[in-house]
C-alpha cells in the first residue's frame, strides 16, 4: 500500500526574524511616542517630521551598529571557545573523551555503545572539537556574513517601522490631527506586526498582537502625557 512520504517543515531562519523584530518593534515605538510627545507640545506639523526623521535616522545607525557588535561578539566568542577545545582534545585528551561519554550517557545508551561512539568520534579532531561545541557548550559555528546581514536587516527594518507614525504628520494640517491618524496607522501596523511576529515566534499569534499593540500605545501615551504636562 503506497504511503505519503512525511515531510517535516520546520522554520530555520531565527536569526533573520529576531533581526526584523528587533528593528521593526523599536520602528514602530519609539518615533511613535516621539511624534505622540511633540504632538503634546508643539502645534506644527513641520518640528515634528524633522524631529522624527533625524530620530529615525539616528536610531536607524544605532540599532544597526548595535547588531552588528552583537554578532561579532558572539563570533569571537564562538572562536575562543573553540580554541579552547582544540587545545584541551591535546592537552586533556581523556577528560575530554568522558565529557563526549557523558553527553551520552544521558541518553540511556549502554557503556559497550558510548565507548565505541566515543572512539569513533575522537577518532577525527575536527569532528571531536564540532561535538564539543555543539553538545557540551550549546554553540553552533556562526555565519561569517551575520554581522553585516544582521546590521543592515536590523536598521531597515528600524527605518521602515519608523516611517508608519510619521506619514500622517505629512498630511496633515495639524499636529493634533497627525496624532490622530498616526495612533490609528501604528496600532494597525503594530497589531499586524505582533501577529505575524506571533506566527513566527509562538502559538499565539492573536496573544502577541495585542501585546505589541498595548506596548506601543501604552508608550506614545506616556509621551503625550508627559509633554502635555511639562508644556
């Protein structure tokens, strides 16, 4: 009886959603309860565009450069690490040997098994330092091109979130009328990012909408607030 071949989808691609998350979620906020803040204090349309523009480019930079350090640091990181199990497989070769039989040990596999795998595995260094790396420290090899990737996706991502809050104010006569459509434009497009982020991310999808939504709003409104009470 032919059977259906069972293909398995699972989602590999972590890095580059956390990467527009990270971008997209700050877009989204922060010239929001900016633009919220100014709408708060000044009437002019034009002081709150231009302050929003420069904030969407300097945080663009920001994010950006902060991705990128932080994918470079988890590189380094990744290389020292194994360095350091490359010169302990020489130095310490047998307590590295039982490191590799514990990992397996805890599966349940009898000792004659560990004892063969383990041999099989020491038996090729590379591939001894890669288990290490893998199974004993939680480290897969990072990307070489993640840096720049990450830095470029991050600030984009912080770009085009950014310019949602902001086009109303274009638009509009009054600050206090961009307000207005800009909480209605960027609650839409924060629910609608919370969503799809949720059907990446978790099993919750309409959860993680209205969590994004409520983040957002609840920021632009303590903005507004506090502008309304300084001016």
């Amino acid at each position: 009886m032919p059977q259906t071949p069972h293909v398995e989808k699972h989602f590999t691609s972590s890095e580059a959603v956390r990467d527009v998350v990270i971008g997209m979620a700050d877009g989204l906020t922060v010239p929001f309860a900016l633009a919220a803040g100014l709408s708060g204090a000044v009437e002019a349309t034009g002081i709150i565009i231009t302050a929003g523009l420069a904030e969407v480019a300097a945080g663009s930079i920001a994010m950006g450069l902060g991705g990128y350090l932080a994918a470079r640091t988890d590189a380094e990181h990744y290389a020292s690490e194994k360095a350091r199990e490359e010169r302990e497989t020489v130095e310490v070769p047998e307590v590295e040997a039982e490191e590799v039989a514990a990992v397996f040990r805890e599966y349940g596999l009898p000792d004659e098994t560990v004892t063969q795998v383990v041999n099989a595995i020491r038996s090729d260094r590379g591939r001894w330092v890669d288990f290490m790396m893998r199974f004993e420290l939680g480290l897969d090899a990072p990307d070489p091109k993640r840096a720049g990737r990450s830095a470029l996706t991050i600030a984009g991502s912080y770009i085009v979130g950014g310019l949602v809050p902001l086009m109303p104010y274009f638009f509009s006569r009054t600050a206090v009328q961009g307000l207005i459509w800009s909480a209605g434009v960027t609650l839409l497009a924060l629910l609608v990012f919370g969503y799809v982020k949720g059907r990446f991310t978790t099993t919750r999808p309409f959860r993680s909408a209205w969590q994004t939504a409520l983040v957002g709003g609840l920021a632009a409104t303590a903005a507004f607030t506090i502008a309304k009470l300084i001016g």
